[in-house]
C-alpha cells in the first residue's frame, strides 16, 4: 500500500492511532464500531454519567424518538456532561452518525 493513501489520526487518550485509509487521496469515514471502540465506549461501555450503554435500544429510544438527526446533532453539539464530537473534534458529522447508529444495535452489519 503506497504510504500517501495513509492518513493517521492520532487521538488523543488512546494508546494507538487509528488508521484511516484513503482512496485517490479521499479520506474514508470510519464505520461506528471502530469510532465507538476508540471514543464513545469510554462512557457509553459502563454508562457513566448516564451515557446510554451500547447495544441497550430501550436507553436509546427516548433519545432517538425525535429523530436520527436530532440525535448525531445533539452528540455533535455535546449533551450534558458529553463534550461536542465525544471530545474528539477530528470526528465528522458523519461518523458521528456512525457511532450513534451502532450504539443502538451493535449487531446490525455496517453500511459501506
């Protein structure tokens, strides 16, 4: 793999970077479960400070009952304790729906 195709993010707190591999110099999203592996489930794992734990729809519900957009604006913005983007400013919108996508139902396979 040629090197240029490779864009390292490097997060902060976490003990590796992610990867994040480009086609024809265009960055790619990362699917939800790699951004919630790497930021989301330092909260939503054990669901502190209330944080929806991932996989429980029944937590999610209230939260998702004005829509899927309310929801990834409200993570993106910062809600209550959380920091906008879960306090990583490198997230974009869209992974950002990613990860809320996969906190819901972790079982459901990734979109492409």
């Amino acid at each position: 793999m040629n090197i240029k195709r490779r864009v390292i993010v490097l997060m902060m707190g976490l003990a590796a970077p992610i990867l994040v591999y480009a086609a024809d110099g265009v960055p790619k999203d990362r699917d939800g479960k790699t951004v919630v592996d790497a930021v989301c489930s330092k909260c939503h794992a054990s669901g502190a400070q209330g944080a929806p734990r991932i996989g429980d729809q029944e937590a999610w519900r209230p939260r998702l009952k004005r829509g899927l957009d309310v929801t990834v604006r409200s993570a993106i913005e910062g809600h209550g304790s959380m920091p906008s983007r879960g306090g990583m400013s490198a997230l974009t919108d869209n992974e950002i729906r990613n990860a809320v996508v996969y906190m819901f139902n972790p079982a459901q396979p990734a979109q492409k």
